[in-house]
C-alpha cells in the first residue's frame, strides 16, 4: 500500500475516533428518558466495493435501527451539502460598506461595549466605535452577570426536554450526513476522504450547543451568536466553537434566510471589527436549521510531516 494511502487512512481514523467521542460525551439527558444521537458511525461504512460495511479497518460496527436507516438505504447527503468553502464564508465588500457599517452599529449601539472588546487593531469600524467613551474592561462583568447587558453567559448545553429532543434530532441528522460520505482513504486520489476530515474535524471542534425557541427569534438568534462569539474569543482556546439550532421556520423562511441573517450580522460585522481571519461562520441545515461559529479552526494537520520527523 503506498504512503499516501496509509497517511490518509490515519488521518480518517483520527478524525472517526475524534467524532466518535464528541458525539458520545454529547449525552442529552431528561427526567422521563435518556436522549442521545447515537455514536458517531454506529454503523459500518463500506471501505470499497464488495465489503458491506466490513473490513477496510474504518471500525464504525453495528446497527443503525435507532436512526431508522436501513444498510441499502441510498445517502441522504452529498458533496454538495457539505458546511464548508468560501461561499458559506467569505463576502464580497460592497460599495456601501461604510453605509452598512453605520447601520448596523447604530441599531446595536447597547452592544458597542462587547464590540470594542473584541475588536482588534484598528479596522474599519474603529472610529465608529470609539465615538463614545462606552468602553469596558471586562465583558463579563457584574453587569452581564446580572443580565444587565444585551449579552448573556451562556450555558454549555441546554437542559429544557423540548431543547434537547431538537438537539438531539439535529445531531442525529448531523451523525448521517457524515455517514452518507464514502470513504476512499486507500485511493491515491479522493475527494471523499478530505471531504470526510473536513467535516469530522469541524463537528469534533464544537463542544457548545443552543436551541432557540420562535418568541423573537431574529432578536435571540443575534445574542446568542454574539454571546458565543464573545465568549469563545474571551476563552481564545484554538479549535473551538459553537453550534446554534433554530426552531422549525415554516415553508416563508429557510436556509437562504438563515445564510442572509449570518452574512449581515455576523460575518461582516466580523470583518469590520478585524477577527474576520479568527472565524468561520456557516448556516447549515441538517434536518433542521442551525449557526456553527468556529473559532480559530486551522488546517488540517499534515501527518506526513510528523512521520517524517519520527523516522
């Protein structure tokens, strides 16, 4: 087997054991019972033609009954649903930035205290934001703490039954859409395996969950973001990040709604406070709509190197 081919099945095999603990110590607890998204690949994955989910060494062994998918079940999920790219990332700078920018920090001028906290250098929204001495030291001061502030300190996951059976759906969905992506790690060129590690690594890297509720959702949808965005910056822990679920938005509102609401009031404002480099923002849609923020995620590592180096 050549070296490629064995580097890239170890880098699978990190990844699948990565995502194989995130999913299992996500554990969604309620009084009446125990819900959970099953295991991180429950079920065998086929290593080439002919396997049937077996051998290959991938692991990933036994029954995907609780998810309600059968063996001959064709994916559900492509190349083309994948949560990654510049598309979902990266805005076009328009020829009213300068507009924009005066728009949005006049509407959120009670969050100008967090923004000139987060900000970094002097970018384009320095002068706007330092037109009033309205600076802090600490973002999570006594204030924030007593919900004094448009701001909130978040808990790490939700404890409400209702929250966590939409969580858990999301997960679920979320686990699928990683085990419709074939694995092709002994082929010297795939695009499914650097596929697969690009989504693993991204759900290994969130550890914080929320799931809102429809009362006022734009106006949640915002704090929460930017409560997570300020938390995870504060906690400047590389690899990190967050993952916000909607509510059910009806046949009027869907993703195209969510990405438009990511592009206005996150990733731009993102990049006129300078730590547009720190952050991938994407909405995403598994089952249900969601916001992952990725804090200073990296790329992937190369382990040729450190093979190499280990010779």
């Amino acid at each position: 087997m050549k070296t490629e081919g064995l580097i890239r099945a170890a880098s699978v095999s990190l990844v699948v054991g990565g995502c194989t603990d995130a999913f299992q110590t996500t554990q969604i607890h309620s009084e009446c019972n125990t819900i959970t998204s099953q295991a991180l690949f429950a079920k065998g994955k086929s290593g080439g033609k002919g396997t049937n989910g077996k051998g290959g060494g991938m692991g990933f062994r036994s029954s995907m009954s609780k998810m309600n998918i059968e063996e001959d079940e064709p994916p559900k999920y492509t190349l083309t649903d994948k949560s990654y790219g510049d598309a979902n990332t990266n805005l076009v700078q328009s020829q009213d930035e300068t507009q924009l920018m005066n728009e949005f920090f006049t509407t959120y001028d009670d969050w100008k205290p967090l923004f000139q906290n987060v900000m970094t250098g002097t970018p384009l929204a320095h002068s706007l934001l330092f037109d009033t001495d309205n600076s802090m030291d600490d973002t999570w001061d006594i204030s924030t703490m007593e919900n004094k502030r448009p701001w909130k300190v978040l808990p790490s996951k939700p404890t409400h039954d209702t929250a966590l059976q939409s969580l858990s759906a999301f997960l679920d969905e979320w686990q699928r859409s990683l085990l419709d992506i074939p694995i092709d790690a002994f082929v010297k060129e795939g695009s499914n395996d650097l596929h697969f590690l690009e989504e693993g690594r991204r759900t290994i890297a969130v550890t914080r969950f929320h799931v809102l509720e429809q009362e006022d959702l734009e106006k949640e949808l915002f704090a929460t973001c930017w409560s997570e965005l300020a938390h995870l910056m504060s906690q400047d822990t590389s690899g990190t990040g967050s993952l916000v679920v909607l509510p059910d938005l009806g046949d009027e509102k869907g993703l195209e709604y969510v990405k438009e609401f990511v592009a206005r009031s996150l990733i731009r404002p993102i990049q006129w406070l300078g730590r547009h480099e720190d952050w991938e923002i994407v909405a995403m849609e598994r089952g249900s709509l969601a916001v992952r923020l990725l804090y200073k995620l990296g790329d992937i590592p190369d382990l040729s190197e450190r093979d190499q180096s280990g010779d």
